[in-house]
C-alpha cells in the first residue's frame, strides 16, 4: 500500500503553504486521489505529490492554470518525478554504504525538457503578438498621416 502523508507532510515537502495546498487541491481535484477530495482527515499518497509538485513547478513558471491541466492530461506524472519519502531519522553507521543520489536524474531532465519547449512555446507566441501589434500602430499612424485624409477625406482624429 501507497504511504499516505499529511496535509501539513505536504506541505513542507513541497515548500508551498497550507493555503495554497488547499487552493491546489480544489483546483486540480480530478488529478488527485479520492483521499484528497474527502471534507476530512486529507491523505495524500505518492501519487498525489508528484502531481502537486509539478503543478507547483509549471505555476511558479507564470504557465496558465488551463495548460497546466493539459500538461496533466498528457503526462505520466510517476515517470516525471521520483516517488518522495516521509523523512525519517537518519542512523549513520560505519557498516552503512553511500546510498546511490542519482535514481531520479533521466525522469528530472525529462521534465526540464518539457519545460524548455513550453517556455519557447510562449516565447513565440508573445514574440508574434509583439509584431501583430507593431503592425497595428504603424497602420494607426498611416491612418492619422494628413495625407491619409487628404486622399480618402477622412478627419485623421475622427
């Protein structure tokens, strides 16, 4: 059985307040387990981590809630982030060999990937808009130019 965790666990493993666990929780409520959902005694299993922290990550991106979800829809979020493990005491002993640190890197850059491309996504976009709208303003000036009225007889300010 998956391990459940607290929403106050929650939490401080994803740095994120209580309040704004909340607001996730209501917000993307489909994506989360029915445990979430219940008015009490919240649980949330491994599962449920990993699909707050990347909505954490993509929201602290400016990524729009609407993109968000669809992020969600078309990822396998498991694969994406390394199933997170309540902390426990730690007891180092001389016997105990080095645990391995990198188990998780690939699904990381994975995810750092999809990142990149959506922040080039909105780049693009705003860089089209940018030009849509340079191009409005020279249109604006053509159109209040005295030659402009002159031609077509039109009061330039009207």
């Amino acid at each position: 059985m998956d391990q459940l965790y607290k929403p106050k666990q929650v939490s401080e493993l994803l740095g994120i307040p209580a309040s704004t666990l909340r607001y996730y929780a209501k917000l993307y409520k489909d994506y989360l387990s029915e445990g979430v959902q219940a008015s009490q005694r919240r649980r949330y299993n491994g599962h449920d981590l990993n699909t707050l922290a990347m909505v954490k990550d993509l929201s602290s991106d400016g990524i729009l809630i609407a993109d968000i979800k669809g992020q969600l829809d078309n990822a396998d979020i498991d694969d994406l982030y390394i199933e997170i493990e309540a902390p426990q005491p730690e007891e180092v002993s001389q016997d105990t060999p080095p645990q391995d640190e990198t188990r998780a890197i690939q699904p990381i850059e994975l995810y750092d990937n999809m990142l990149k491309a959506m922040r080039e996504d909105h780049t693009t976009a705003l860089e089209a808009k940018d030009q849509y709208i340079e191009h409005l303003e020279a249109e604006l000036r053509r159109a209040r130019s005295p030659w402009y009225s002159r031609l077509f007889g039109r009061d330039p300010e009207g």
